[in-house]
C-alpha cells in the first residue's frame, strides 16, 4: 500500500451542501477503487494564482489515502469529469 495526497479545488461558485456532496463522491471513488482515505485537510476559500473559468477565488481541499497503485488512476479518471472541480492533482507521498 503506497501513501497519495489528492489536491482538489473546487469552484466557488457551490453552496456548502453541493460542497460536502462532491468531496464525499471523491471519498466514494478512492473507497471504491480500494483505497483507505486516512486524512481530509479543508482549507476554505482562498485565491488563485490565476483566473481559472473567470473565477478569483475557489474552495481548497486536500485528502490523503492509502491504496495501491491503480486507485489513484481510477480516481482521476473519474474526478476529471466532475463538473464542480476546478483544478485537482494527485500525488505519491515518500515513505
């Protein structure tokens, strides 16, 4: 089982109920794949380096699981196609 960090943004534009639904369908998707989600790290509102889809601002998240090595490309498969993510970046943390 390898350790993966998964930065999500998401749009701003979400009340907190669309929000929670759409981190909780990422959770689904690495539980699904055989992942353990170990850590959700919510860092609120923040601004962007850059516009994104015109937007200044978006809601940061950062999930840590543990998985093998196929999770994570199932995940991203899947979270691409989600309307409410902006931006998002998975990665393998050094043991």
């Amino acid at each position: 089982m390898n350790k993966y960090e998964l930065a999500v943004v998401l749009s701003a534009k979400l009340e907190d109920e669309e929000r929670a639904a759409a981190i909780e369908k990422v959770k689904g998707y690495i539980s699904r794949f055989g992942g353990t989600v170990t850590n959700v790290d919510e860092w609120g509102k923040r601004r962007l380096a850059y516009e994104i889809q015109k937007m200044k601002e978006a809601y940061y998240y950062f999930i840590q699981f543990e998985s093998d090595s196929v999770c994570p490309n199932e995940v991203e498969a899947h979270v691409r196609i989600m309307e409410q993510v902006i931006r998002y970046l998975c990665v393998r943390q050094d043991a």
